[in-house]
C-alpha cells in the first residue's frame, strides 16, 4: 500500500461538482441563461422529487485553522437579523422564477456556524422560506452544530422546524492538535449535545473527524475514534485534511507542511481508523463517509438512491439544488452558480433586487454524461456504459489510462463496465480524476486541488 500511496498521491479534486470550479466557462455563462437553466429543472422536477434547498450562515466567532470554508469572523451577534433578512429576499427574488410553489425535498445548514445564530433567529429563517415554499413528501432537513454553543434550545427548536438530522464538527480530541488547528472543545461538549439530540428525537446524529491534522499520529486517530465509539453517532465523516494554504481566506498558516502527518502516515491513519469504524458495525459509504447499517445514508447506497453534490453525500437525488447567502453554489443539474463572497457586495446586490450569482458554468452534452459516470463512481464504486447516453467520444483514451490502475488491482474493467475494487476504494479521486477530460486537455499551471491521500 505504502508504494501506491506513493505513486497516486497527487493533487486532485473531490469532486463535489464536474466540471470542477477551475474549470468553469465563464465566457459562455450568464445570468440569464443560468435563469433559464433553472427555471427548465423546476418545470421537470418539482413534482416529483422536490428541490433541494443550502444556506450559507458564514459567521465565526474564531478561526479554526483547519478550515477553507468561506466564513466571517465576528462575535457581534447583531449581523444575525439583517443576513437572515438578505437571504430571504434572496429566496424571494428565486421563488418570482418559479411557475408554482416550490417543495424543498432537503434543506441544509451550513456554514461558517450555524449555531452562531440564536434558535430565535434560526426560527425567522426557515418560518420565513415556508411561507413560499412546502415541504416535500420525505423531507430531510439537516444543520452543522459546533458542540462548544450548540443548546438545547438550538436543538428543541430546530426539532420542531422538521429538523431530523444533525452533524457536530469534532476533528480530534487531543488537545495538542485541538491547539493547533484553534477547535478546542472538550469531548463532554460532544457528549452533551449527541444525547441532547437523541433525546429531543433526532433520527441522525454524525460526527464529522479528520485525519492528516498538523501534529496529529496515529494513535491521536485511535483515541478519537475509541471516544467515538462511546458515542456512536449514526453516521461519520472521516475526512483527508486538505492543506490549502494558498487560498484566499482560510486560516492554514499557523503551521509548516513538516508538522503534517506524511502521505504514509495519512494512508495509516485512514486504514487503521476504517478497519476500527467496520469492527464496531459501521458501512464504508461513498468517499470518506461511514455509517450505520439503520441510518438513511446506508439504506440509499443499498437502494443506488445515493446522491452526491455541493453538500456532500445526500441520502435522496434532486436535480435542483439552490444555494442562499454569501458564496453558496447553486446547481440546476444543467450548470452551476456561485454567489459573491464578499458580505456587502451580497447585501448591495440583494437590496437592488438581483439575484447575487458572480460566476457559473452552462455544462455540454458531454459534460453531462461524464458527470453522471463521477457520480456513480462517487457514490456506487462503478459505472457502465450500456447506450449512447453513456457515451463519451474521449471514453477510449479513459480507459486506456485506467489501465494501469487496473494492474495495480484498484479497478476491474469489463466491456461496458467499470468497478472499483475494495483495494481501490481509498484511490477514489485518482479513479474519477481519469474520467476528467478537461483536467487532461489543460492541466493547471499552479496548484489548485488538495493531495488525493
């Protein structure tokens, strides 16, 4: 393992959308044939299945250094009335696209921290986006809580806004890593809030580790996931610590690459955290996603339900997706748009009556089909091409440079198909980055993704 390691240890994308960011046109893109992309989705889907729903609440009171999210620092508690009221304009100027009332299928809270928000202010937010909108025939509704101010109020009160599932950040519990990334949190806060919520009647409790931290060993992984497993959360994220020091915006100069586990020491942290999560009874779900064999996110894997988008894994598919507040992606399943980042510049837009896209990408007919093939191997570890909707002119020139995967034993290629091996499974994005046919026609000049291990 430590030779491929070695060998596929590259920077790559995670693939929360295709084409990545990097890569998108945004000469032929505009507003308005974003609009038209959307307005299209809701037409074919709203009925069905629903839409999906992401709002962006950016505001920290400090800096995790671990962290590449877009936030706001602040312990000023008064921004929080006049962001919700932004973004319910926002949904507003949204919902006067939309032929009929919209049924929001899923609707995520994240962040920044959500929990920087009183209940009070969190119960303005989503009464005010019900009052144009439903909610759809097996709704999910989910929110990111900090276990350091998450209450009891917080939870009781989102319970009671159709709120089912809950994820609390814990990264490690050593105190020397803790330091260093600025999450010190104690794991008492941890346990407090997950029996909270199991109490209150929350059918989804995860807990978000990470491996990789500065300063972190194996047996820092070890201990964390023992307490883990005092706690049992429904599901886990066992994320890859992604160093990205020169993005604008994240805190990830508080400490050198050498105080960062090696990619050796990261690929043994990972082994030995998963063979210890599947001997306590938890599934391998998608890319770094772990559960239990009673919660949602398994049952769709079993059922190929399984979804993959700006918010991660989801347990349900909707074509579209809308993002609200600063910096949220929206995806129309046709093309993708990205609000402004910067906090005014949203607010000017919003008070002008403008929806506050500043980039996006329309996708091709070929990038549609190679979304859906990253898709499967994302969420199903395989994919086939049967028809010519499954086809691809490049899909040759794929297959030629997964073959040396496939003699590495990370991939079985048959006539019209493609499965990940259980071998393969931890080389995910290198197995999908062949299928990017843009990443192959230009390769970057300067570092843009994260190493895959």
């Amino acid at each position: 393992m430590s030779t491929l390691v070695q060998k596929y240890n590259i920077a790559g994308p995670r693939y929360t959308s295709y084409p990545t960011v990097p890569y998108w046109n945004m000469d032929s893109f505009s507003g308005k044939i974003w609009q038209q992309t959307l307005i299209q989705s809701f037409e074919e889907s709203n009925v069905e299945e629903g839409i999906s729903l992401y709002i962006h609440l950016p505001f920290c009171e400090q800096m995790c250094t671990f962290c590449g999210c877009h936030k706001r620092i602040t312990k000023c508690h008064d921004k929080e009335g006049p962001y919700i009221q932004a973004v319910l304009k926002e949904w507003w100027l949204y919902c006067n696209l939309f032929s009929s009332r919209p049924g929001i299928k899923e609707l995520h809270l994240g962040g920044g921290t959500p929990t920087f928000f009183s209940p009070e202010n969190l119960k303005v937010l989503i009464d005010g986006i019900f009052k144009t909108a439903s909610k759809a025939e097996g709704y999910e509704f989910s929110f990111e809580g900090h276990p350091n101010n998450t209450t009891k109020d917080h939870l009781e009160t989102l319970y009671d806004l159709g709120f089912r599932r809950v994820s609390f950040g814990v990264q490690d519990y050593n105190e020397t890593v803790q330091k260093a990334i600025n999450r010190v949190q104690p794991f008492e806060n941890v346990k407090r809030v997950t029996e909270y919520a199991r109490e209150i009647g929350y059918t989804s409790v995860g807990h978000d580790i990470i491996f990789g931290l500065p300063f972190q060993t194996l047996e820092h992984v070890e201990q964390t996931i023992l307490k883990t497993k005092e706690l049992m959360p429904d599901r886990l994220a066992f994320y890859s610590y992604a160093h990205v020091p020169w993005l604008k915006g994240n805190g990830q100069r508080g400490y050198n690459d050498a105080d960062l586990p090696s990619a050796d020491d990261k690929r043994e942290q990972y082994e030995k955290g998963k063979l210890m999560l599947s001997k306590v009874g938890y599934k391998e779900i998608g890319m770094d996603h772990f559960a239990l064999p009673t919660d949602a996110l398994f049952k769709s894997m079993e059922s190929s339900e399984l979804h993959r988008n700006f918010m991660g894994y989801t347990a349900s598919k909707t074509h579209l997706m809308v993002g609200l507040g600063v910096s949220s992606i929206s995806d129309s399943w046709y093309g993708f748009a990205q609000n402004v980042k910067g906090l005014e510049e949203y607010y000017h837009l919003i008070d002008n009556n403008i929806i506050p896209v500043y980039r996006g990408h329309i996708l091709t007919e070929e990038e549609q089909i190679i979304r859906k093939h990253i898709l499967n191997l994302m969420c199903r570890f395989e994919t086939s091409w049967d028809g010519k909707e499954e086809y691809f002119p490049e899909l040759l020139e794929v297959l030629e440079r997964l073959e040396e995967m496939e003699s590495d034993g990370l991939v079985e290629i048959g006539s019209n198909v493609l499965r990940v091996t259980e071998k393969g499974r931890p080389f995910i994005r290198n197995i999908s980055m062949a299928f990017d046919v843009l990443l192959h026609r230009k390769a970057p000049d300067t570092r843009l993704f994260s190493m895959t291990i």
